[in-house]
C-alpha cells in the first residue's frame, strides 16, 4: 500500500480516494499498538518521516480499546468514520487509526502506489515527488458479491509505437503467477479513453494420470520445454515449434521463448520461419509434437465489459481553462482506466476420478475366478453323475429285452 511522505502526496492519494467517495487504508501499519503519533513502519519499508494525524475533536492516534493498529485517510464525505461530527472539510486528508476487524469506521479501500518515471504521472506530465514517485494509483477494493479487485489509470504513450500504429494499447494477461504469458496467450486490449472493467471467475483442475490417463507433473517430461515457468500446454508447444524452426533455418522465432544459448532469427531469414505454420499447420497438428495437459492447472474464465472516460476528469480542474481542454485532450488520447474484479461465488474445482479403480478390478477378478472354479467342480460332479445315470440304465434293461426276444422265438 502506498507510504506518504510529504503533504503533497498526502494531497494527491487524498484526491486519489475522494473519487470513490470512500475512506481508505494507507500503508502505515503499527504493530503494538500505541497513542504514540511516530509509533509503525510503512508496509513498503520506506522512512518514517511525515504524518498527518487528526487534532481534533479527539487527537489521534487514540488507540481506540488498545486494537488499532491500520491508518486510514479521511477521503469520504459521506461517511466520517469516526463519529465525532463535523464537516468533511474538517477532516479531509487527515490520518486516524483504525481496527482492521470493524467498527463504525467501514475502510472498504487500500490505495496501492507503483515507480514510475517523471512523464508518466500525473495527468500533466509532473512527477512532483523526489521518493517513491506515484505513477498509478490502484484502488483495491470489496464490494457486495465480490472478494477483491483492483482498479488502475495507466499512460498508454503513443510515442512509443511504430509510426504506422494508428492508436498502442495495453494488453493485459490473466495467469497464475507461476506461469508466463506467450504469443499465443489470450489478452485483452485496452484502449485509451476507454475504462474497460473485467470480471475473473477461477478454475482448477486435477486430471489423472496413468493407468487411467496422461498427464504431465513436470516439465523435465517433455522434450523440449523453454519457458521459465511452470509447464503448459501453450508453452510446449511453443518450444516444439522452435526445435522446429531450430532444425529448418539454424535459429530460433524471436517471436516466441527460446533456448538460452540458441541465435535468434534476424530478419534476413523471414522467408525461413515466417511461412512454417502456413505450409505445416500449427504445431498441435504435427506428430512430433507430444504435449499432454498438466496433471494441475488453473485457467481463468474472463468476462469483460468498456465505455468511454465521464466527460469531465476529475484531475482535470475545469476552474483553469488554459489547461483544462489540453488535461482533458491528453485524458482522452493517452490514458486508460481497467478494473479487475473477483466474485465471491467465483472458484470452481474440476477433478478426475475413476469410474472403475484398480481395487474394483481386483474385487471383479477374484468374484469372477471364483465363480469360473465354482462352475467347473460342479460341473464335473454332474457330468460324472449323468455317466453313472447312462450306465445303470443300459445295464438294467438290456437283460429284459433279451428276455422278450428269446420268448416270441420259441
């Protein structure tokens, strides 16, 4: 969470977090507790060496039941957080301590601070701060029905793409931490002038490997696998692609991740590389290419929504007019705004069982051999039973027939 250190950027996260009329948590933790104004550390390890507490009508901090340990900053004119009165503008901006577990206080928001340089913020092009310059102001928040989210403006700078790029944009990945984004995985794009909101749904799934399917635990079980994160589909198939291209022209596609120690394709081999999936299809086609799913994966299910920026920013002051048209201009051009949110109803589990386990076999095997055994002894008590039968009748009845026949000859 962001560290303040000067009454400037105390005003700006104050402004930050006026916008969503919500007081919020800075990052100035103190743990014991005291009614010490120095006692804690900012989370970001920074110096202590500004505070802003509220005088009055109650100094803080107050400790409040020995239990506030979190700062939250006045930043909402609704709610005063602390029930003592007043007008808002009495409190605007000033710092109070606050219990992390509830209370009358109701901090729905952190806001969080990102490096940056001197061109990227704020909106006229200032970076007025000489320590842990604020370039993106991120407002985490919870709302009914969502656990958590995030909420960021950014500078997309149109400098920085080709000449021929008719607007640059921001491409934004939704992946576990452990793996890496490639070519071939699915972005979004976002636009400046647009705010563009994205609503995250988490899936994991647990396939079984044999003798009841494939799967794959490690990347050390494929031939060729040349990203630095864990294994996935995309990425190994990626890496048979450039063992491909590897093979074909002597280099690798600087397109895709390669093998450290392998030259990369200039653009005297286009002509080389370029073409391949066209000729051979992609790589998931090719009988070379053996890339079984991961035994654990987690994907994400991504809903997304955009509109264009409210008509007058609010870090655009419409009270000067020499620069209110050029901040405005300049909001439209080259800024965008993306939120993230996570449902609270928003984790699903996929796991493979067997239908029929190694045990089930066994029960049937031993059922079955027992029932053949169990056929085939009294099988052969019967068949020795129906011998005996036959026998006993050809031998009792033959003598009456000689009999009936030696009678009529005489």
């Amino acid at each position: 969470m962001v560290s303040i250190h000067s009454y400037a950027e105390n005003a700006l996260v104050t402004q930050v977090a006026e916008t969503y009329n919500t007081n919020a948590y800075i990052g100035f933790y103190r743990n014991p507790p005291s009614s010490n104004p120095w006692g804690g550390v900012w989370t970001d390890g920074t110096a202590l060496n500004f505070v802003y507490w509220r005088s009055a009508p109650v100094a803080q901090p107050d400790n409040y039941l020995g239990v506030e340990v979190c700062v939250n900053i006045f930043s909402s004119w609704s709610t005063d957080c602390s029930g003592l009165g007043g007008s808002y503008y009495s409190r605007r901006g000033l710092w109070n301590d606050v219990n992390p577990n509830g209370g009358i206080c109701g901090v729905y928001a952190a806001v969080c601070e990102f490096k940056c340089t001197t061109a990227q913020f704020p909106i006229d092009d200032s970076c007025p701060f000489t320590t842990s310059q604020i370039s993106i102001i991120g407002k985490s928040m919870t709302q009914s029905n969502f656990n958590s989210g995030f909420r960021a403006l950014t500078k997309v700078n149109q400098a920085d793409a080709l000449e021929w790029a008719y607007t640059s944009s921001l491409l934004v990945f939704f992946h576990e931490r452990n793996t890496i984004p490639n070519g071939n995985s699915v972005s979004y794009n976002i636009a400046p002038g647009e705010e563009t909101t994205f609503t995250i749904k988490r899936n994991d799934y647990t396939r079984l490997d044999p003798p009841y399917g494939r799967c794959i635990h490690n990347k050390s079980e494929v031939k060729s696998f040349y990203s630095p994160g864990v294994y996935n589909i995309d990425s190994c198939f990626d890496s048979c692609y450039q063992d491909y291209v590897y093979e074909t022209c002597d280099c690798m596609d600087p397109r895709f991740i390669s093998e450290s120690n392998v030259t990369l394709c200039n653009i005297t081999l286009l002509d080389c590389f370029s073409n391949i999936t066209a000729i051979r299809g992609e790589p998931s086609t090719w009988p070379e290419c053996d890339c079984p799913q991961p035994c654990n994966e987690t994907k994400y299910v991504v809903s997304w929504s955009k509109t264009v920026f409210r008509t007058t920013p609010t870090e655009c002051n419409p009270n000067n007019k020499t620069t209110f048209t050029n901040c405005t201009a300049k909001y439209q051009d080259e800024y965008a705004i993306f939120n993230v949110y996570v449902p609270v109803h928003g984790h699903y589990v996929f796991v493979e069982t067997p239908e029929y386990s190694f045990q089930d076999i066994l029960n049937s095997f031993n059922n079955l051999t027992g029932l053949l055994l169990g056929i085939s002894v009294v099988s052969f008590f019967e068949i020795i039973s129906l011998f005996i039968n036959i026998s006993h009748v050809l031998c009792t009845k033959a003598p009456k027939n000689e009999q009936h026949t030696d009678h009529l000859l005489d």
